[in-house]
C-alpha cells in the first residue's frame, strides 16, 4: 500500500509540491489574521461556576470574562474630592456601550472600580485603548485598567514578539545542527521546508476552527514551535534514511531508494506520529474547552506532519534526486559510512558489557532528579506571572500589594429566590444582609459587597449577587477552602426561604471547578491512552514485552519533567540563568499538555531506536546484536533530533508567560533526559537483560493482531 502511494507521489510530484506551496501561502495568510480569533477561558461547561456565568450574562446583562476593573492611585484626598474620582470613573465607562459600573471602593490610598460589560473577551478586549483614553480624559491620569480583557489586549503583541523571537532562535540553531549532522548539502534545506509546510497546513487548520470553537491565546506559539521540532525529527529520519538507502546501492534508481526509506523510516514516521496524535487526542476527552483546545492544535501538528511525510518530502527527494543529500567537503556526522565503529555503538557496547550497572545507575540517578515532585502544587492559572511593564500586569501588582491578591479575582455569590419581583420584599433584604454580616466573619474573607439596586439585583427581581473578596490569590489552598465555604452556605439560617438556591461564580470557583474536572477525568483518559499505544507498539514492534518497557519510559520522562519544574520554578534551581518565574503552583494546563506531548515524543525516540533493532532482529541478529544496529543507525539521528527540539523550545522558555515556560521547561529537560539518560542507557540496558523476552509474541496473540509471531524459540544467527 506504501508503495503504489508513494509511486503516485513521484509520479506526480510537480502538482504535490505545487499544491504545498498554495499551502504555504495560506498558512503565511491565516498566520497574520489569527490573533483577532483567539481567546482564553477556563469555564467548565455544566458545573456551578458555568450555572452562576449563565446566570449572570442572562439576567444580568453582563460576560464575566468581559468585566473590566480600573485602579487610580491617589494622595490624601477629601470624601468629597474621591467621590469625584468614581464620578469620573462613571462618565470614562459610558463610551463603551452596555458598560456599567458595579461597585467603586477607596482603600489603602487606591480607588478600585469594577466595570461590567456584555461583551465577549475579544469585543471587550478591543474596547480597551478606548477605555483608557476615556478614564485619561475624564481627569483621571495615571489610572490603570485591567481585567481579562486588558490582559488580553496587552499579551496579545507580547506573544507574538515572543514567537517571533522563539521562531529566529529555533531556525537558526536548527540550520546549525543540520548543517553538523548533514554537511554542507542541499539537505539541510529539506527539513526546514518540511517543517514550514506543516505548520502552514497546522495553522490553517487552526484558524478555520478558531471561526467555530474555543481557541486559546498559546496556541501559535505552540503549534509553530513544537510544529518545528517535531517536523525537523520526522525529517531528519527520512533524510538519514535516504541517504543509506542510496550509499547501500549506489547503482540504484532514485525511486528505489526512495521507497524503500518510506517503507522503513516513512513507516516509522507514521507509527510514531499515530502515536502522538493518541497522546494528543486524549485531551479531547477532557471536559474543558481551553484543554479541548490545546488538545485540537497539538493533535493538528503530528498530523500534518504526517501528511508532509507520506507526500511532500517524497516528492521533494524525488525531484532533487542524488543532488538532495551529496555534499561538498563536510559530509557531516550522521554521513560516516562505518556507523557500528561510531560513538552510538560504542555506548551500546558498553551497555552490553555491564547491563546491570548501568540499569541500576540509571534508575538511581532518575529517582534522584524525580525526588522534586513531592513538592508539586497546581493552580488553574498564574495571573501575576505576565510581563511586568503592561498596564494591566502594574495595576495587578498594585492591588496585590495594597489590599491583597484576593481583590484581583472576586467570588460572586448568585442567589435565586425562585420567583421574579422576590429581590425588594423585607424579609428578603433582611436575609441579604444577615448573610452578609455572616460572611464578614469568616477570616478568609477581605470585603463583602451587596445592596438592594442594580447592578446588585437583576431586573426582574429574582436574583440577588453578592461580591465576596477573600484574602488569598486564585489558586491557594485558602482561597479553595473559602470556596468549599462558600458553596455549603445554609440561606435558610440567613433567612432565605427553602426555595432559594445559591450558585458560586467567579474565577476562584472557576478554578476549583476546572481542576477538579480534569482530575476526575484524567485517570480514566491515561489509561485509555495507554492501552492503545501498547496494542500499536505490540503490532508495530511484534512483541507483549517492548510496548510495555517502552510505555514504563515514557512515563518516566514525564516524571522527571514534572519534578524539573518543580525544581526551576517553586525552588529556584538554575530560575536565575534561565530568567523563569518564581511560582510555587504549576498552571495546571501546562502539566496535562506537557504530559501528553512528551508521551508522544518519547516514544518516538522509542521507536526510531527499536524499529531499526526490529528490522536487524528479522534479519537474524541475536538480541545483543540488534541492540548494536539500532543504536549505530540511528542512535545520532536521535541525539540531533533531540537537541534540535530542546532548541525550539528555548522559544517558551526565553518568553514572558509562565505557563509557556512551564511548558518549553518541561518539554527541553524531559527530551534531553529521555534522549540520553533513558534511551542512551536505561533502554538497552534493559533490553540486554530481558534477552530473547523482548521479541516474544506467541502464535495466539499474533493470529489476534494479524502479525508474524516471535517465538522465544526463534533462531538466532549472527550476523
């Protein structure tokens, strides 16, 4: 079958590159209009916080995620002279249509004013310059406007300086690796013309679902700079691959050798690739739109970088033909001929020589780097971890150390009394306030703020809202406790009658719904997960035992990676040289993505190493000899792929935003370790002492999977 597609490729290679280069210009178009169609929110469909949304933008004309909030810092002022401050304040928001002032409260020398809207983020977001224009000419200098859609006005340009930059460093270390690994020879440009067509095909995608579905502000930065290495490994592999085929016959056909690498390594690229899209479509299944979304572009990336696979590089190496990978002078280090004589070999000989010293020494060393992850703590999201010279960051940082994190994400309180016209009676504003009075004494909370009028009570008079402000930042374990707290109220002990019904919203219980959802969801999508990728690997590698050594790696890489951003982030380690944030949470959504990238991405490795092993075992190797051909073939393939990819991610982690930090931390430490600590030593030290073990696939579970069976008593010739 991966012939006769692969002979319609060549055939027609002209039309195959033409249609890539429309691709490319499409992607170059929808790169340049993205932005206006991305958002970010961490809403839970069906939980309270969602219930208490709803309510608020149904009833009481207004988007949670479209609230602005305002911050004029002022000297010794008068009653009288800060009541014209709010006044002020009132005739900035009317510029903006729908806009209300919901409450305005002096404390600590800062006037803070909490304006709502009916707008979306990105309709508010672009109302935000006319705002601050407005709150300047109304007499109010200085004042500072923030709120989700300042933040997002604000990070928008900052994101795509950062992938700007991301995308200069990763391309110009890549060319350098390439050039190093493949000499001075056209096919240096292969890969970075692979690696633009299927990013251009990905945020094409991209943008045509940004039309229909929740797309989040990352997703650029993930798409292109994980797009990159990802591109550049499956490349390389085909390269390498190539350039044997035709060195092995060197008066062969072009075609021949051609088909004969994607029937190999094509191959490979594809099971791999199957592979990281399992570990990427996992997070479809995560009942959150922003983690949907995460889950949507990152499934994109290894999809079409398949697709270039199996018909861009084809027709690419049919067109150049031998020109593509001869070089001139510098053949580069994966061009030596004698490969079992290279370094690769040699560690893999001296594996053989002490399997279990270096099993044990390995695992040791792992468990030493893993220890951090005792110490890890969650947060849905790190909202004072953005670039501290926007506007909206300083008035962040401003209300922080005035008057406590808590004023920044208020918990809102929506009580339903079960009939319209119910808000105004006595007995009910009688309730409202014994409620309020018993709230106050809760510790944990800073202010609490209700009355009797708009925007207070809605129109109809059927719900009361009531703004609590505790003492703690999103995220704490304190502000969860006063969220616990909040929900299991008794209205009734207030006073409320037996039909009132209390719904929390606001960012706090929205974080405490979003985390919860994923750590009920989680366990069940892992082991899913899990069980498909062992019955590809157990098909594709022909054994029961290689899928499940190869899963156990992975799941140690991911480990490790989780402790290293305990280590940079909570603790400080190397935090200094790498200019990271101090943070003593990690954002939740970058340890679930990292997780099933890196699940994805080590097992390609994986997989580059074994399927060479595989083919050298069907040839007759013994076990130790096999273990020798895999590493000499492509074991340097795998150490350039590697650092070419730990490259790319410099492009998170040299960025402003926490949780792209988190995540290009992650990513780079987990792939240098798993492309050298893991795959260089744990994986053949492994594979010598399990022997003959790793190739067994009895009759019946290959008659299952419709495969050729390894028996233990398979013959074993050297080669």
């Amino acid at each position: 079958m991966m012939g006769l597609w692969v002979r319609a490729v060549i055939r027609h290679r002209l039309i195959v590159i033409a249609v890539w280069i429309v691709l490319l210009a499409a992607g170059a178009f929808a790169s340049a209009n993205i932005d206006q169609h991305l958002t970010t929110s961490l809403e839970v469909p069906g939980s309270q916080s969602a219930q208490a949304d709803e309510i608020l933008t149904t009833q009481f004309d207004e988007n949670v995620q479209g609230t602005f909030t305002v911050m004029y810092k002022f000297k010794t002022s008068t009653p009288a002279e800060i009541e014209g401050y709010k006044s002020s304040i009132v005739r900035a928001v009317e510029r903006i249509d729908g806009a209300e002032v919901v409450q305005q409260r002096a404390m600590g020398g800062i006037l803070v004013a909490s304006i709502t809207t009916p707008l979306s983020l990105l309709e508010a977001a672009a109302q935000t310059d006319d705002l601050r224009t407005a709150i300047e000419e109304a007499g109010l200098p200085g004042a500072l406007v923030t709120g989700p859609p300042a933040i997002n006005h604000d990070v928008s340009p900052v994101l795509a300086n950062d992938l700007h930059r991301g995308q200069f460093v990763a391309i110009a270390v890549a060319l350098f690796l390439l050039i190093l690994m493949l000499g001075f020879s056209m096919a240096v440009v292969i890969p970075i013309v692979f690696a633009m067509a299927s990013i251009s095909l990905a945020i094409t995608f991209v943008y045509f679902l940004a039309q229909k579905m929740l797309m989040v502000l990352y997703i650029p930065n993930i798409v292109e700079l994980i797009g990159l290495g990802l591109a550049i490994d499956y490349s390389l592999l085909l390269l390498h691959r190539y350039r044997r085929e035709l060195r092995k016959n060197s008066d062969g056909s072009v075609d021949d050798a051609i088909l004969t690498t994607m029937a190999t390594a094509g191959r490979t690229v594809l099971i791999s690739g199957t592979i990281v899209c399992i570990a990427l479509a996992t997070l479809l299944l995560v009942p959150v739109p922003f983690v949907r979304s995460l889950g949507t572009a990152g499934l994109i990336v290894p999809i079409t970088s398949m697709l270039a696979a199996v018909t861009l590089a084809p027709a690419l190496l049919s067109l150049l033909g031998k020109h593509a990978v001869s070089t001139i002078g510098f053949p580069g280090l994966i061009g030596r001929k004698d490969v079992l004589s290279g370094t690769w070999a040699k560690i893999a000989r001296l594996v053989i020589a002490k399997p279990k010293s270096v099993f044990f020494g390995s695992l040791m060393t792992l468990a030493i780097m893993a220890f951090p992850i005792f110490w890890l703590a969650i947060t849905p999201s790190s909202l004072t971890a953005i670039p501290a010279n926007l506007e909206s960051s300083q008035a962040l940082s401003l209300i922080t150390n005035r008057a406590g994190p808590g004023v920044i994400t208020p918990h809102e309180l929506v009580i339903d009394l079960g009939a319209d016209g119910q808000a105004n009676l006595p007995a009910v504003n009688t309730a409202r306030m014994d409620l309020a009075k018993t709230l106050t004494k809760n510790s944990e909370i800073f202010i609490v703020a209700t009355d009797n009028k708009a925007p207070f009570i809605d129109a109809a008079g059927r719900y009361i809202r009531i703004f609590v402000v505790g003492q703690n930042g999103l995220g704490l374990p304190e502000s969860d406790r006063l969220v616990q707290a909040l929900r299991t109220i008794n209205l009734q002990s207030s006073g409320f009658s037996s039909q009132a019904v209390a719904y929390l919203g606001g960012a706090p219980a929205q974080g405490v719904d979003l985390i919860r959802a994923i750590l009920d969801s989680i366990p069940w999508i892992i082991l899913l997960a899990l069980l498909l990728t062992y019955i590809l690997l157990t098909r594709a590698l022909r054994s029961l035992i290689l899928p499940i050594k190869a899963i156990a790696l992975d799941l140690i890489s991911i480990v490790v990676a989780f402790a290293t951003l305990v280590a940079v982030f909570r603790f400080g380690f190397a935090s200094s040289i790498l200019q990271t944030y101090r943070l003593d949470q990690i954002e939740v959504w970058a340890l679930i993505f990292l997780g099933a990238v890196l699940f994805g991405l080590s097992m390609d490795y994986e997989i580059f190493l074994v399927s060479r092993m595989r083919e050298a075992r069907d040839k007759g190797a013994t076990n130790n000899e096999a273990i020798i051909a895999g590493f000499a073939q492509t074991g340097v393939v795998v150490s350039a792929a590697a650092i070419i990819f730990v490259s790319a991610m410099s492009g998170f982690v040299f960025g402003h935003f926490a949780g792209l930090q988190q995540l290009g931390v992650g990513l780079g430490v987990g792939i240098l370790i798993d492309a050298t600590i893991i795959r260089g030593l744990l994986l053949p030290s492994t594979m010598v002492l399990l022997g003959r073990w790793n190739w067994w696939l009895p009759v019946w579970a290959a008659r299952l999977l419709k495969t050729k069976a390894s028996p233990l008593d398979q013959p074993e010739v050297r080669l």
